[in-house]
C-alpha cells in the first residue's frame, strides 16, 4: 500500500445487555480479535464491506455471542439466524433472516448486496435483497456459501440455556393447565350443591360426570407462551434440528435426573447475563467508504419464523456516503431488543442525523431520547432496550467520530484504527444508579485517518 494512503477504522459490538463481571474479558477479547480481522482486511487494500464482513464472521463464529455458532434456540430447539448488510457506497442492503443451515449468515447478506450490484437477472427480474428461511438457505447453496448441519450450531452454552428456559415455560404451562383444572372442579362441585334436593342418585351421577370432565381440557383453553402467543394447553413442542435430523434432542432435552438439574442451574449463573440479540461491526475503509453489518441469533425461545432487527432496512444497520454537500459519511449498527429497534427505525434514524450533525455527540443522544426512549411507536413499553455503535466521517477533513449508545445496563464495544497495532475495548456500562430502560448513555472518540 501507498505510504500516505489514509487510514481505515473498524468498530464492533458484541451486543447490549447486562454483561457479567466474570465473562467481560472474554467478551472483550472476542471484540479485539473481530477489529484486528477487520483491520488486517483494510491493511491488504480490502473494501468496507469485505473488512466488515471479516469482523462479523469472527463474532459469529466465537461461540460465546447470539450470532452464527452459539445462537439463542427458538421455542422449538431449532437455529434460525438473521443478518444485515448495507454498502455506504452503493447504498445496497442485503439480509437474511430466519435462516438455518448456514454457517455465517452475514456471508449470505453480503453475496445479496454483491448480486443486486449486478444488475437485473434475465428476463428483467430484480434480484433479491432479503431472502428468509429454506429459500434463504436454497440461494446460499447456489452460490457456494457453505453450509452446515444445524446441530453443528449449537453450543454448549446455548443448549444449556435452552433446557433451562424451556424447563421454565413448561413449568409454567404445567400450572396453568393445573389450575384450569382446579377451577373446572371447583365449578363442578358449586353446581352440585346448587341442585339440591331432587333425586340422590342422580345428583351422585351429574357430580361424576362432572368430575370426568374437569379432567378434559377444552379445546379453547390456551395459555401464553413466551411471545404472548396462545397455543392449546397440551401442545407440545417438537425437538429437531431443522435440516430433516433429531441428532439434537438428547442435547437439548438433557438428563431428567436432578443432579443434572442442579448442574445445570449452576452453569446457568455463568452463561445467563442477560445479553442483547446482536453484534455488529461499522467500518471505514482507506478510500473513504463505509460499510456496516449486524448479525443475531434472536431472543431465547423466540417463535420459529420470527425475525428481528438484524434483517429489517434501516432498523439493524445503516450506511451511507455523503448525501449531500457538506455532509458526512456515516454507518450504524443496532442492538437490544429487535421489535423496539424495528418500530422506531432506530440505525436509519441515527445515521441520517450524524451525516448533517457538526455535534456528532450531542445529535446521537438526541435521536436516542426523542427517537426511541420518547417514540409514539414504543408508548406503553416500560422498560425500552436498545443500543448502537456509530461512525460518522469528514472525508475533507479526514475527521471522524466512533460513538456508542445503549439503555441497557452495558453493551461492549472495540475499536481500531489501521495504523494501530492493537483495539480498543471497553464493557460501557450504565451507572449504579441508573435504571436500564430509561436512562441513555452517549459516549465517543474523535480518529483521524491522515498517517502521522
């Protein structure tokens, strides 16, 4: 490369939430390795967007984040994935979302991005820029993306988290199917008495029936699950692994003794620190592009075919080039919880206003309490969890701002520039005293990217 080429810059996040003081280390050495991947990318002349997806690739593949090897399992114990990428120079987005049987989603969303870059396909059909479920993974073998069984992405930990959640919600959906029939019972027996008089035997008959019916659960009887959905009280949940195999089921199901209940609530303490559902990486290259990505593995227990943030427009990623004269480059990437940050349009919202803002902090932490802590989409949410990383850059200047923001009570963070040997890292975390939900937390770093 050129002595006097300027400078790229890679930030990355491992996702908002509330990180544990035993894990934060290595949550912060996943961060540096994903910006030195980066980094390494943009030293050997590569683009925003191959660097960005570099970085994503080492978050997805960590095991330790909601993304790639290592994702949340839906309510059914299956992997179902999302991923975002959007090119700041072209504008393009590409997504992926609910999809299985891939090892890193955002290379898929990264190859869309790449196809709709070429034009129209025969017969003048657009080409794809989201792509969801069995289709997604069909247009991944065809473009030689590798696959992988889905047991091959589930993790330990996230096996682990999933017995324990499930076991939970059974637990509960046992209850009510319990007391629904305590009460039918109860009724029965009110009716009996009510009667009164009349013939003995027939009484004797009517409380029998009665009691045989209670033990029936009627077929409009429903509990919520974990979404607020309701499903019919003896519904049970199928284990499989989403690509036609069961291999997963002894993982998943786990020993019913209690020793090895015990265990695993002991492990749970560990692994469960209530971390948001994604990670994500901006990135400004040597020529002056920005790219950004976000890659998620959704909430625990989600609703098979639900999909979040990570694969929707403007709302887990955003990235563009200056717009209009005297405007900056910015680039965005979400995390928390992803039906917040879809109804608010929260990467767009950021992005937009960083790339006329001369008071990069100030603006951001403006868009975060009038655009999302005080939104008209998210009234009557209690408690709003959201959090990003932002770029924005002057390339007249060659000045730029790396910021990041979140309501959750931390979210990690990492950031180098090339010239740099080693990133930055930092768990930024709210306050003792403030209460995740409602309090914002704003913070930034200039950079510059003419070589010393």
């Amino acid at each position: 490369m050129e002595e006097n080429l300027p400078e790229g810059f890679v930030g990355v996040h491992i996702g908002a939430g509330q990180h544990s003081e035993a894990r934060t280390n290595l949550y912060l050495e996943i961060c540096a390795a994903a910006c030195q991947a980066g980094t390494d990318v943009l030293r050997g002349g590569g683009s925003a967007v191959e660097a960005a997806a570099r970085a994503t690739i080492v978050l997805e593949d960590a095991g330790e984040t909601n993304a790639g090897f290592g994702s949340n399992l839906t309510e059914s114990g299956t992997v179902e994935m999302d991923a975002g990428l959007m090119d700041g120079s072209s504008l393009l987005f590409g997504a992926v979302g609910a999809i299985s049987g891939v090892k890193n989603p955002i290379l898929v969303a990264r190859k869309l991005v790449e196809e709709q870059g070429k034009g129209l396909l025969p017969l003048g059909r657009v080409p794809p820029g989201f792509l969801v479920g069995e289709g997604a993974k069909e247009w991944a073998v065809r473009h030689n993306i590798q696959t992988i069984k889905t047991e091959n992405l589930i993790s330990d930990k996230a096996a682990k988290l999933y017995r324990h959640y499930k076991k939970k919600l059974d637990a509960y959906k046992l209850s009510m199917q319990a007391a629904t029939i305590k009460r039918k019972r109860e009724a029965g027996r009110g009716a009996g008495v009510r009667e009164g008089g009349g013939n003995c035997l027939t009484n004797i008959q009517n409380c029998k029936r009665l009691k045989q019916s209670a033990d029936i659960i009627d077929v409009n009887d429903q509990v919520r699950s974990n979404d607020g959905a309701t499903k019919l009280l003896d519904g049970n949940s199928t284990i499989t692994s989403g690509d036609g195999c069961d291999d997963t089921s002894e993982r998943l199901v786990g020993a019913s003794d209690s020793a090895s209940d015990t265990e695993d609530d002991h492990d749970i303490k560990d692994y469960d620190d209530g971390v948001g559902d994604t990670v994500g990486v901006v990135v400004l290259d040597r020529a002056g592009n920005v790219a950004s990505t976000v890659s998620s593995g959704g909430i625990a227990l989600k609703q098979p075919g639900r999909v979040g943030q990570a694969s929707c427009f403007g709302c887990g990623c955003w990235a563009q080039k200056p717009i209009k004269l005297g405007s900056s480059s910015t680039a965005v990437s979400t995390t928390g919880c992803g039906e917040h940050l879809v109804r608010t349009f929260l990467a767009r919202e950021c992005g937009e206003a960083l790339s006329s803002s001369s008071q990069p902090l100030q603006e951001l932490q403006r868009v975060m309490k009038e655009r999302f802590a005080e939104s008209e989409f998210l009234a009557g949410v209690p408690e709003k969890l959201g959090g990003a990383i932002c770029m924005q850059y002057d390339k007249e200047s060659s000045q730029g701002e790396f910021l990041w923001t979140h309501t959750t009570a931390s979210m990690g963070i990492g950031f180098q520039s090339t010239c740099e040997e080693d990133a930055t890292v930092k768990m930024s975390r709210l306050p003792h005293s403030a209460q995740q939900g409602t309090t914002i937390l704003v913070e930034a770093v200039p950079f510059q990217t003419i070589p010393e």
